[in-house]
C-alpha cells in the first residue's frame, strides 16, 4: 500500500476513536480520570502552580500576549532572512560574537517563530476562551494553562536556537524542543479535555475545530513514526501537510469562526459549512507551506529517516486528488466568514470591534493562496518542479495573510472580553492593521515578482543574476519591515490596554451568538439587534433596567 | 400619482472636516516615490543608500549594512514594550 493513503487511513481512524471516546467517556474509568487528569493540571505541579495566578482568564490572556509577542520576533526574523537573500554579508559583524547569519536559517527561525509562537499561542490561548464558553462551563485549570504557556514559549526558544545551531553539546536542540512543546501541549490537551467533559450543553461546531486541531498533533506525530511516513521524503512532506491542515488549519478557523460571530454580532452563518470545515481540514491535505517535509525531519531528529524517494504513481494520484478537496472546506470556511460578518461596517473604528479587519482580510485572502499553493503543490508531487521558485513566497503569504490575520484577529476580538478594557488606541490598532497588511501584501508580492523573474532566466539559462530582481528583491525586504512595525504597534497596543485601556460597560459585553439562552436587555433596541445577537424565539428577553424611584437611607 | 426623487443634489461637495486618514495615502505615496527613485538609482547614483557607519565613522566595520536601521527600529520597539510594562508595573 502507498504512504499517502496508508497514513491518511490511520490518521482517520485514530482521530475517529479519540472523537468517539471524547464524546463517550470512558465508560466506568472516567470519574477515575477526571480525578486524576484533575490531579495532574494542578497539585502534581507542587511549587510551580504557586509562581502564576490563576484567576478567570488568566490563562487565555497569558497565551495571547505571548503570542503577539512572538509575532515581533517572527516577522523581524523573516524580514532579515528576506534581506540577506540579497545581501548575504549585511551581518558579517556578528560573525565576532560567533553568530553567523544565514538566509536559510533566519527563514526557518522566522517559521518556528511565526507558526509555533505566534499562530499557536493565539490559537490556543483564544480556544481556552472559546471551549469553556461553548461547553457552558470554566476551565478546567486556570492555572496549569497559565504555566503551561511560559513552558510553550521555552520551547519555541529552543525550536529558534536550535534552527542557527541544531547541534549543541551533543545535543539535536530541534527535536528537544519538539519533545519540550509536546509536552506543553499535552497539558493544554488535558487541561481542554477535562473541560469539556465538565460540559453543561452540546458543544457549537467551532469548538470542535479547535479541540480536533489539538488532538490532531500528537496523534499525527504517533503516526507518522509507527507508519513509517517519517523515514523518507514523501512520508515527511505527506505529515508536514496534514499537521498544516488538521492543526494550524483546523485551529484558526475554529477560533476565527467563533470571533467572526463575535466581532459582528451577527448570528454565524451556516452549521453545515463549519461541519464542511471540520470534515474537510481532516479528509484533505492542506496545500499551504513548503514543498519538503524537512521541518518534520528536523522536528522528529533521530526517529526520523533521511531517505530521498519520488512519488510513486498511486502517492502521487492520491495526494493530488487530497489536495484538490482542500478547495471545499477553504470556500466554506471563508463564505461563512464573509457572510457572518455581512453588514457589519463597524471596521477598527469602534471599540468595541477590534480585530475585524484582519478576520476579513484572511477571509478573502484564504482562497487565492490556496488556489496559488494548490498549483504549486500538485507541481511538486508531479515532479515537475517548474513553480518550485515561488513556493517560499507563498509559503510566507499563507503564515502572514492568512494564518496571521485570522489569529490574531480572532484574538483580538476576544481581548475586551479576556481584559475586561478595550484596546488602549484605536488608531494604533488601524496603523498597526495597515502596517502589516500593506508590508506583508507589497514586500512579498514583490519578492515573489522577483522569484519569477530569477525563474525565467534559469529557465532560459542566463548566467548573470538580474539586477532589477536583486532590486526588486530589496524593495520587498523593506516594505516587509511594515509587519514588523506593525506586530510592534499591536503588542504595545495590547499591553498598554491592560493598564490604561478604557473599561467596557457592562452593556457592551457581547456574548456568543452562536448559543445564547437568555439576552439581557439594558435599553430600547430593536428586535432585529436581539435577533443578530443569536437569540432565536426560545430565548428569554430579561429586562434589567434602573429604577427611577427615590433612594432612602438603608436600614441597618 | 408619480413620486419625485432626488437621485443627485446637482452642486459640488465638499467636507468641511479634514478625514483623519487622508494623510496616510500622501504618505503611502511619498515612500512610493522615494522607493522608485533609489530604484532608478536617480537618489544615490552608482552607490548603495547610505549606512549607519557612513554617517558616524566610529562604527565602521560594524553597522556598514542598512538592515541596521531596520534592527535597531526594531529594538527600539522592543525596549518600548518593555519600558512600557516596567512602568506601568511600578506606577502604582
């Protein structure tokens, strides 16, 4: 039997149980579990649970902040990889403090940063908000998530350190720090988990996306050793794919879906297509990202193998069959965004709607990188090989105009709600929106017109290097910086909101409208706002108005 | 019965308040602009843009490369954040 289907089948089936036992329990073990799951978020921790607080929140918050943290050190490092591509000596001076600079290198640096400290971080700390909200219930332990987010960014740390030097004393640094972010993850899996099974009603969709993307990654990584599909090159590029879909996919679509419902008001559009989504982020292999599996070679270290093999004819039918499906869930996960978010002007102007700019620009920006990495991809697995030159461009388009923009704009639409204080400034919000939109779609477009233009002269087989590309190439690193101005107005922006940022009143609090049982109606609206908020005619219209009758001294 | 509707005012309009993000696109226009002239090599011609160690001597040998303007942009932004939480940590 071929990798591809062989891998894809047990993945399926793996998922399939785990979602079943989930939904299940453990029949006569699961109070057992719980106990013990409960055990270990929080008293097995000992001293540790002491150092973080663990209020309401906390966890969600801690996670976000880190992840827009990261997204400074994620676009700078991408930034300085796209200039030393055309000027490889620009940090020769380094050399002394014995770093020397690699385009390559700070291009990986750059991915581990983007995708595991940023996307990851905003994904899962958005999903510690979304599922508790969803299942009707709290965390299960705010504090193991709290701690559990210092030890996520130790491991992006040492992921970084370790694509300048993978080996240090001995050491293969790439898969420590793999072996350290699973363990993290394996806490928020848990700790996510006993959430649920703590449930008070039937769980929306969205949540499901979330909590599927994280049981996705340690059973892929389970997978792909005990299949075999980590020993060659098409096995690597078959899991670099699926972890694309089934966790970053899967994981930003969950948490956007949910933000889009919450940053318009609106009502989420359609259940089917979520299902589409879920479904489809499972079935499909995701197009987006590089055209080698090298990340999982170097994430999985010694467990791994270095065997170069083609696509056999059957890999190769099945994976392009997979990855044309991919066009379903990304058209049903972007109508459904576009479409929940209809009507809704509101842009950054308004407090109480941050983030929706970027939901709608990785909204529309979902479908042609997917349609362009599609073309790309299928190139690849054919053997082709002539779009291989523009694949690191979009690879880079898809980490920052579309997992980016969704991640971060889902977690800030969540922020007024996690904080309890709007932003500290809208215009800093719109400029930092404006920076890394414009930097991300001006730099790497122009990269990428360089990318073809270096293409047509291998393909007509001219010696000299272009000048206009190696200048074009130069234009793009610095309209580029625009990201990295624009991750450094949103951190600032986000941090400065929890100490100064105005308090939200009570009235403006939005709940969900994916599930709402009772509305609270403070003032004079219409029927139509209730309505777009999610109330449905089950719903109990709770007035809460003030008294206007005259105060008297209370009686003691 | 016909039903008069006014589709245009027929007179020039003009907003009496200036938007405040106009001066963003005379902005986006004025880096376009410099971005095309260092293209065409018009500004600096037959040179790369001027670096940190052109301007002050005593670093030459060290930031002769312009990506640090870029970094040190960037650790600016940096220590703003950090200076902004050590502040607001300690203001009370």
């Amino acid at each position: 039997m071929d990798t591809v289907l062989t891998t894809m089948f047990y993945f399926w089936v793996s998922l399939f149980i785990v979602f079943f036992l989930t939904q299940r329990g453990l029949w006569i073990f699961s109070d057992v579990a719980k106990g013990t799951v409960s055990f270990m978020l929080e008293k097995a921790l000992g001293p540790g649970s002491d150092l973080v607080e663990g209020r309401p929140g906390s966890g969600a918050r801690s996670w976000i902040l880190q992840g827009t943290l990261w997204l400074i050190l994620g676009s700078m490092f991408t930034f300085t990889s796209m200039w030393l591509t055309h000027d490889p000596n620009a940090l020769h001076s380094l050399a002394s403090w014995g770093f020397v600079a690699n385009a390559n290198e700070l291009a990986s640096a750059g991915v581990y940063a983007t995708l595991y400290g940023s996307v990851s971080m905003l994904v899962i700390g958005s999903g510690f908000h979304i599922i508790p909200k969803l299942a009707g219930t709290e965390l299960a332990s705010e504090t193991n998530a709290n701690l559990v987010s210092f030890v996520w960014t130790i491991s992006v740390l040492v992921l970084v350190v370790g694509s300048q030097n993978n080996m240090i004393l001995g050491i293969e640094i790439i898969p420590l720090g793999t072996a350290i972010n699973a363990i993290a993850l394996l806490a928020v899996i848990l700790n996510q988990l006993l959430t649920v099974a703590n449930k008070t009603r039937k769980m929306a969709l969205p949540g499901w996306l979330i909590l599927i993307a994280l049981l996705s990654n340690p059973l892929l990584s389970i997978i792909s050793i005990i299949s075999g599909a980590a020993d060659d090159s098409v096995g690597q590029w078959l899991s670099y794919h699926l972890f694309g879909g089934a966790f970053f996919f899967a994981g930003v679509a969950g948490v956007a879906l949910y933000a889009s419902s919450i940053a318009s008001g609106n009502p989420l559009w359609s259940k089917t297509l979520v299902g589409v989504t879920l479904f489809g982020s499972i079935l499909t292999i995701n197009p987006f990202g590089d055209v080698h599996g090298q990340m999982v070679m170097d994430a999985f270290g010694p467990l791994a193998g270095n065997n170069v093999v083609a696509f056999s004819n059957q890999d190769m039918l099945a994976a392009s069959f997979l990855m044309a499906l991919v066009s379903i869930p990304v058209f049903a996960f972007a109508s459904n965004m576009l479409v929940t978010m209809r009507g809704s002007d509101a842009f950054v102007d308004s407090p109480d709607y941050p983030g929706n700019a970027e939901l709608n620009l990785g909204s529309w920006l979902i479908v042609p990188i997917a349609i362009g990495s599609l073309f790309v991809q299928t190139d690849t697995v054919s053997g082709t090989s002539e779009l291989v030159g523009i694949a690191n461009s979009l690879s880079v388009m898809a980490g920052w105009l579309v997992l980016v923009p969704l991640s971060l704009g889902a977690a800030l639409s969540l922020y007024p709600e996690l904080t309890g204080r709007h932003l500290f400034s809208n215009n800093r919000a719109r400029w930092g929106y404006l920076m890394m939109t414009g930097g991300a779609i001006f730099g790497l477009s122009l990269t990428m017109i360089a990318d073809f233009m270096d293409m047509a002269l291998v393909e007509m087989m001219v010696e000299d290097p272009s000048t206009l590309s190696e200048e074009l190439r130069k234009l793009g690193s610095v309209m580029f910086y625009g990201v990295v101005i624009g991750a450094i107005l949103h951190s600032l922006n986000m941090i400065t909101g929890i100490f100064r940022g105005e308090i939200i009143s009570s009235d403006s609090v939005k709940s969900s409208s994916i599930s709402i049982e009772s509305y609270s109606l403070v003032s004079s609206t219409t029927v139509r706002k209730i309505l777009a908020s999610g109330a449905n005619l089950d719903t109990e219209v709770i007035p809460v108005g003030e008294e206007d009758e005259k105060g008297s001294a209370t009686k003691l | 019965m016909s039903i008069s509707t006014t589709d245009s005012v027929d007179v020039f309009l003009q907003g009496e308040k200036e938007p405040s993000g106009s001066w963003v696109f005379i902005v986006v226009g004025v880096v376009f602009s410099l971005s095309f002239l260092v293209l065409y090599s018009i500004l600096y011609p037959g040179q790369d843009l001027p670096v940190i160690s052109d301007l002050v001597p005593v670093f030459s040998g060290v930031f002769d490369s312009g990506i640090w303007f870029f970094i040190l942009g960037t650790m600016i932004g940096i220590f703003a954040i950090l200076g902004r939480l050590l502040l607001e940590a300690t203001s009370e």
